[in-house]
C-alpha cells in the first residue's frame, strides 16, 4: 500500500515546526521538513542564515525532490511534508493532484513582527500571503484542498481542530499529538539553530494571547496590503 502524502503549506514564523512535532508523535506517520527550501534558495536571491548549509543539505532542484521527496514512499502509512509557500516557484505543481493539501495561515502582522527580527525588511514574496491565495486558486480549482488552518484558531482550541482535521483525513485522532519533549529533533531542518529556538522550548501549544504589535510605517504598509488576502483565506478555514 503506497503511502498517502499530506502537504502543509505554512506562511514563515507560523506555528509550521510545533504542527510538524505534532504529526511526529504519531507512529503511523513520517514527517519531513521544508523539503522545497535549497530549491527555493537556488532559483531566488533571498539571503537567508545558513543559506550554503542549506544548499548543501538538500536536493536544490525541484524536479528532484517531486520525485525523490514529495511523491516517494514511505515506511509509515502517511508522511507529512511540512511546507513554504513561498518556495513554490519556477516548479510544475501539477504534484499537488496527487496530495492532500492543507493552507497553514496567521494574521500577517503577526508574521511580520516576528520574521523582520530575523530578516529586517520583508517583502510580500517573503510572507507568502499572496502566494497562499494563488495555491489556494489553484487547489480549489483542481478538487485538492483539504483544509484551511489558521494559527490563532489552533491555539484556542487545538485538541478540536486536530480532531476536525483527522476526521477529513479519516484517521483516528491522537491525543500524543498535543504534546512533544523539549528540545531539537531529528526531523528539524539544519536550519533549525536559526528559526526554532521557541519552538524548542515548547512541550506543546501554548494558550492563544492576543499580541501587541507595533510595526514600522514600511511594514505596517505591507500588513495592510498582506490583510486583503489574510481575511479572504479566514473566512474558509477551520474554527475553534
């Protein structure tokens, strides 16, 4: 029985990693992270941390890791490929047809706080907002879109949305998927010194608190012009 493939495509500074650590307490599944990332790398000009570790530790070519990653086999049932967006660029997606699809979205002033403490001035290409709205055109259009999950309706409630997305899947639910050790993993990308360093501190989801957020007048024009396609995707995805 071939493995069946679930592709989570997260905007940056989401909770992606802690919903990876999820799917990894299951025995049923393999996890695999941002398997698309040396390829995003390779075919853009984005300076990341890490960037020659990067590309050196994954296949830079998407048509290789369709291939070898995306749509491989698997010794679990299930594998779950948690995914950028915005590295879905200068690639066939036609791969998708074949996946169970789930959009992975957060207010996009949320996201912009904490990615430009990492990269000072992000772009739209660096959200991946718009990119999201795209892909969701997209998987829409060809009947491959399983679910829309938001950040903040996760941690008010995760046990319930796991328990709503499980039964789309129609997989049991698993309460081990609430909870993780501390502490890096095995599946973590090796740019993981760079971004995870919260989410190595967590043991699980922490309780939904309102953010108080203060942008620059440069990002608080990108969160506004980020919202437009943030509040389309809100009104389609899961609640608590």
């Amino acid at each position: 029985m071939s493995t069946k493939i679930i592709n989570v495509w997260s905007s940056p500074r989401n909770i992606s990693t802690a919903f990876m650590y999820a799917w990894a307490q299951r025995d049923d599944f393999s996890v695999v992270d941002e398997p698309l990332y040396a390829h995003y790398l390779r075919v853009t000009d984005a300076e990341h941390p890490g960037k020659k570790e990067i590309l050196e530790s994954q296949q830079p070519h998407a048509v290789d890791v369709i291939r070898d990653v995306l749509l491989a086999s698997y010794p679990t049932p299930w594998v779950l490929h948690k995914q950028m967006t915005h590295h879905l660029v200068d690639m066939d997606w036609s791969f998708m047809k074949k996946t169970y699809n789930v959009l992975l979205i957060r207010n996009p002033r949320e996201i912009i706080a904490s990615y430009s403490k990492v990269i000072p001035h992000p772009t739209m290409r660096d959200i991946g907002i718009k990119k999201q709205m795209d892909l969701y055109q997209y998987l829409k259009e060809n009947n491959s879109l399983t679910a829309i999950l938001d950040t903040n309706e996760i941690l008010k409630n995760p046990e319930k949305i796991f328990q709503t997305l499980c039964a789309q899947l129609n997989i049991e639910f698993q309460e081990s998927m609430l909870h993780w050790d501390a502490g890096a993993r095995p599946e973590d990308g090796v740019w993981a010194k760079y971004w995870y360093a919260n989410v190595h501190r967590s043991t699980g989801f922490a309780p939904y608190r309102a953010k108080d957020i203060s942008l620059s007048e440069e990002l608080e024009l990108l969160a506004l012009e980020c919202m437009t396609y943030y509040e389309q995707l809100f009104e389609h995805c899961l609640k608590a």
